[in-house]
C-alpha cells in the first residue's frame, strides 16, 4: 500500500511539474509577442541573431500566431547578403558585422522553424564553411565573430555555436546539386581539445580561447599561461565534440562530463558567476541533450534546471539578468534562452 502512494504522488509530482513547465512558457511566449516590432524584428534590428532567437523559441511553443513567425523569419532573411551571411555591415567592424554569429544562430533558427527556402539556407551553410579558419596555429580549425575581421581570431563560443549550425542542417546538402559543403571537423576537434585543460583540479573544462586574458587565460607569476575552465565553455565542448560525432566512451567527453559533474551548478555558470548565465543555461541543455546525458552527478539536469528556470521568470513573464555581459540586460534575449531550455527540458 505505502509502496502504491509513494509510486502515485511521484507520478503527481511530475504531472504537476510538467503543467508548470507549459505554463511558463506559455507566459514568456506572451511576454515575447509584445515586443515584437511592426516589421517584424525584436531588440536592435542591426543584430539578425537577437529577431532569430525568439523566432526560434515562438516556433516550438504552441498558438503563436502564423504571421507573428512569417514576419520574424522575412526580416532575419532580409539580412542576408550576397556572400549567404546574415548580418547588417558595420564598417569600423571589418565590415561584416559580426557575421559568423549572426548566420550561425539565424541559421538554426529558419531551419527549426521551417520558414526559409532551401537556397538561402545552403548559402548560409557556404558562409559558415567558408569562415573557418586554416592554418597551424592554436586558432585553426575554430571560428571568430567575423569572417571579415582583420585580425586572427577564434573563440569557443562562436565556434559551438557554428558547429551546432552545421550539424543541425546537414540534410540540407542532400539536395545541393555537386560537391557537399561541411567543415573541417577534424580540425574544429583539435581546436576545441586545445582549449580543454588536461590535468588538475579543473581537468576537462575548457576555455573560451587562448589569447584573450580577461576570458579565457590566467598569466601566472611563475610567467606560465593556464588555461581559465569555466561552465559554459567546457559545454560548449561537449556539444561541438557530439556534433563531432564522438560519444561519451571518448576519453576526452568523458573528462569534459565529469568536469561537468564536479562543478555542477544551476545557480551559476561556474568560473564566470552570474554573467552569461542564460547562454550558460542554454548550453548546457543543448550539450547534455547531445549527450544523450539524464544525469549529470547524480542530478537530473532537466528537473533542476527547468525548475531553477521557472523560479527566475518575472511577473510579465519575462526573465532578465542583471548583469549585463553578453547583452543579457535584455529580456528577449534572455527569454528566448530560457523558452529554448524549458523546451529541451520537457
């Protein structure tokens, strides 16, 4: 009889969850349809990625009117230039106005929401590829801001989210007429594996790259450069390897999860604190969705991240971070994370 309860109030419990989860995301989808502008875009209109996000998110919520997503998704293609980037020029910035970003979460985004003809999505495909950097260098084989940019630059945040881009639409070259167009996944791994630390008490994080002092390197008075692991880095790891096509049997994904495990947060993203925290979130559900992963240190990340979720929407339904790293000041940004997470997390 006791084994009976205890079995229907679990089951009650998730149900219960379950409602709170579609009810949250029910009021961030609202609070998203009110700030849309008259044509079509949210936040700064010259960031094609901040219009993606929330099409993104609306696309996967139920109601949400037709022409709210046809109008969303016709602006982010009008952004699209001739060499198949998405992105608005901005000339003090090499021209290309954060262009790998920009395509990369635009691009994920049409083909999620199923709203972009084939075409300009394969062009898209070619600007990623083709924004790859060669070389031998600690930065070949990752990707930067811009494809434009006059200095040599790679990070790992950029180049997960190119890499998600890729895989997500690899059923597009199906129809490409010729040679297939893809990365170097080969190199995009040595990339990401040489920003992952091998040893000590941080062994398996990763960092955002290798030259940038305030983000991703320490400079330690023995005159040595460590490496600096933080949360949202070392899952941006994980799923650029996934995509990769390693599995969790690999030595260096295992490292990475268990990195992960000892350092286990929702309350934070570890090593950074509170900035960035809902790309943090929003990483972190993609990479462990990835994975295949249900438990990460005995936590069930879907329960204790959708629930810590929850817990952080404001009354409008919005959720926002105080501090402004990373554009997180703004609520659609922040909401659209929050939305795509709850989502993964059901």
């Amino acid at each position: 009889m006791k084994k009976t309860v205890a079995v229907f109030l679990a089951a009650f419990s998730v149900a219960a969850h379950a409602a709170e989860v579609d009810f949250s995301i029910k009021k961030g989808a609202a609070f998203l349809l009110s700030k849309q502008a008259e044509g079509g875009s949210w936040s700064d209109p010259h960031m094609p990625a901040l219009t993606a996000l929330p099409l993104w998110a609306l696309s996967k919520c139920d109601g949400v009117p037709t022409n709210v997503l046809a109008k969303a998704a016709a602006f982010v293609l009008s952004t699209q230039r001739d060499d198949g980037g998405f992105y608005v020029p901005k000339p003090g910035r090499g021209g290309s106005g954060l262009g790998n970003y920009n395509t990369s979460v635009c691009l994920s985004a049409l083909f999620e929401s199923g709203r972009a003809p084939v075409k300009a999505m394969l062009k898209a495909r070619e600007y990623i590829a083709s924004s790859q950097l060669t070389g031998d260098d600690t930065m070949a084989g990752g990707f930067g801001y811009d494809k434009l940019s006059r200095r040599r630059y790679a990070d790992l945040s950029n180049t997960g989210y190119a890499l998600d881009a890729m895989r997500r639409t690899a059923s597009l070259e199906e129809v490409r007429g010729g040679r297939r167009v893809d990365v170097d996944w080969d190199k995009a791994i040595a990339f990401v594996e040489n920003l992952m630390k091998k040893d000590g008490p941080e062994a398996g994080g990763a960092a955002y790259n290798d030259r940038t002092p305030h983000a991703g390197r320490i400079d330690s008075k023995d005159g040595k450069v460590h490496l600096r692991a933080y949360g949202s880095m070392t899952y941006a790891a994980v799923l650029s390897m996934c995509h990769a096509k390693l599995d969790r049997a690999d030595p260096r994904v295992r490292q990475a999860l268990e990195y992960c495990s000892k350092y286990w947060s929702v309350d934070e993203n570890p090593g950074m604190g509170n900035q960035g925290l809902y790309y943090f979130y929003d990483i972190m559900a993609r990479a462990l969705a990835a994975a295949g992963v249900e438990e990460v240190g005995g936590h069930k990340w879907k329960d204790e991240l959708s629930r810590k979720i929850i817990s952080l929407q404001r009354p409008d339904g919005s959720w926002f971070n105080d501090n402004n790293r990373f554009w997180e000041s703004d609520p659609v940004l922040c909401t659209s994370f929050a939305l795509l997470v709850l989502q993964l997390c059901k």
